[in-house]
C-alpha cells in the first residue's frame, strides 16, 4: 500500500513505504512467532472451520466424538478383558479403556491432522500469504474441543461408578500426590500431547512434500504406536525387563499413565519419566519448527 510520494529536483523520485513487507527468510532459525499472533484471528477461524466442516453433511454430528469412544471401549471390552484377561489394575475395565482412550485419541488427531498439512493445504497456500504455522496449530487446537467432549464422557462413567455402590472406584489413599496436583496435572500432560502430536505432525508433513508414501504410512504407524503404549494395558503387568525398557522408552507411556494416575489413581507417576517426555516434547517440537520454516519456503514447486 503506497502512503506518501515525495518529488523533489529536476528528476522524479518516489518513496515508498509499506504497512507490510513480505521477504524470504534467511537463516535457519528465523521462525517468526511474532507474525503467528499478528494472524490470531484467521487462527480462530480455521479453528471453527476444522470443527464445523468435519460433520457438516453428517445426521449426528458432534455426537460421533461420543460414539466412538463408546464403540471402541466396547470392542477392547469383548478382546481385552473377556478374550485375552488382561488386568486393569482393580479400576472398572469401562474407566480404564475411556481414560486411554480420551487421551491417545488426542493426541493420535493432532498427528494425523497436522502430518498432511502442506499436502492438504496447497491450494490455500499457492493463492493467498498468511504464516503456514498457522494451519497446523488450529488443528491442535481444534482437537482440544473434541478432547474436551471425550473428557466430560469420561466424568459422567467415572460419576456412574461413584455413585454405583457394587462398583467401588479405588479409594483415595492410592494417590501419592494432592489433589491440587492432580488436577494441575492434567493440563500439563494435555499440552505436552499437543506439543508432541504438533511436534511429530509438522516433521511428517514436511517430509511428505517429497515422499507421499509416508501419508499411507502414518495411519498404520499410529495404530501400531498405540499398542506400544499401556493404552488398554497397565504397565504394571509387563514383567520382561527389556519389553519393560523399551515400552517406558516411548515418551507417550508416562503421559498415559500419569493421566490414568491422576483421574483414577492407578498407574504411576515418576518425576524423572515425566521430565523425559518433556524433553522429548521440547525437542521434537523445536525440530519440527525448524524443518517447517525450511520446507515452507519451496513446498509448492514439489507439493
């Protein structure tokens, strides 16, 4: 937008000043947050239209963010505890499969969601200049009002077996930690998740720019991923040492089981395990940013 031309001399000359200049970024680490809250609007409106456009056209609607985990704790219900016996660790099997469910499912739609963003996303980039952080950071956010859904799922059952005498949930004195730090626990371990599936999501999806097999890859990767994480198991009942090791080697396992911790009282929290998933986290996610800020400069002679 021009503002001002001044002429001066026997020769024209023009100044120009602009509200907004728009220059390729020329170092590695230049990652401009700033420019990311500067479009906190368009944010939120891709926020709205991540939640709406997913169901628009459908006759339940959002009432598929409470069929699914019902279904899928009935199916882990019929393999898990009726077919294969495995222990939940004294808490109602319904408690244990909803609280692993609420928050791997979390976290697996920020993976999946964020891991095809230049892909998916390329004709509003070819077409229009707004940062490109932008698009996978609603998608994040946009998952936190499915978790939230989920979640008061996940009170009502745990309400019903309160209040059902035959069904006793574990009594309080399991807990090792206040229940101040419970409950401030489990933001921390929901924004840890957020970072790790963003984190993960953005190296994936700047990576597909090139090799597109990777988007048939990762459906299959986060399944199997799952079941590398105590998600319709304890981790109490792996007694092998090295499947042990590397099951706690995985920084999803102690978000998992310090969430199962902090609504149900069982699982574990360790401090030093907890610490590791947040190293992890602020690793992966710097990565990702750095890969992202590089790949979003030439995507669209590949994509």
């Amino acid at each position: 937008m021009q503002e001002n031309q001044n002429i001066s001399g026997p020769s024209t000359l023009i100044e120009e000043t602009w509200d907004l200049e728009i220059k390729p970024q020329s170092h590695l680490l230049d990652i401009n947050l700033k420019e990311v809250w500067k479009y906190r609007d368009l944010l939120w409106m891709f926020v709205k239209r991540d939640f709406t456009a997913q169901y628009k056209q459908t006759i339940l609607g959002p009432l598929w963010h409470f069929i699914q985990p019902l279904f899928t704790t009935v199916v882990f219900l019929v393999v898990f505890t009726n077919i294969a016996k495995i222990s939940t660790d004294g808490v109602p099997p319904v408690l244990f499969y909803m609280s692993g469910i609420t928050i791997w499912n979390y976290f697996s739609s920020c993976l999946n969601a964020t891991s095809n963003t230049f892909v998916a996303n390329a004709g509003i980039f070819g077409k229009v200049y707004f940062p490109r952080l932008v698009i996978p950071l609603s998608m994040v956010m946009s998952n936190i009002v499915k978790f939230g859904i989920q979640f008061l799922l996940l009170l009502a059952a745990m309400l019903w077996y309160k209040l059902a005498p035959s069904t006793p949930l574990p009594s309080a004195d399991k807990f090792n930690l206040s229940t101040f730090t419970s409950l401030a626990l489990i933001p921390t371990i929901i924004l840890i998740m957020a970072g790790l599936g963003l984190g993960l999501g953005i190296i994936i999806s700047s990576m597909t720019t090139k090799y597109r097999d990777l988007t048939v890859l990762i459906g299959f990767a986060v399944q199997l991923l799952m079941y590398a994480t105590p998600v319709v198991y304890p981790l109490s009942t792996i007694t092998s040492e090295k499947l042990r090791f590397w099951i706690t080697l995985n920084p999803l396992t102690p978000l998992v089981e310090a969430f199962r911790y902090a609504m149900l009282g069982v699982g574990s929290f360790d401090a030093v395990s907890f610490g590791y998933s947040i190293g992890f986290m602020v690793v992966t996610l710097f990565i990702g940013l750095l890969i992202f800020s590089k790949v979003e400069k030439t995507f669209m002679d590949t994509v």
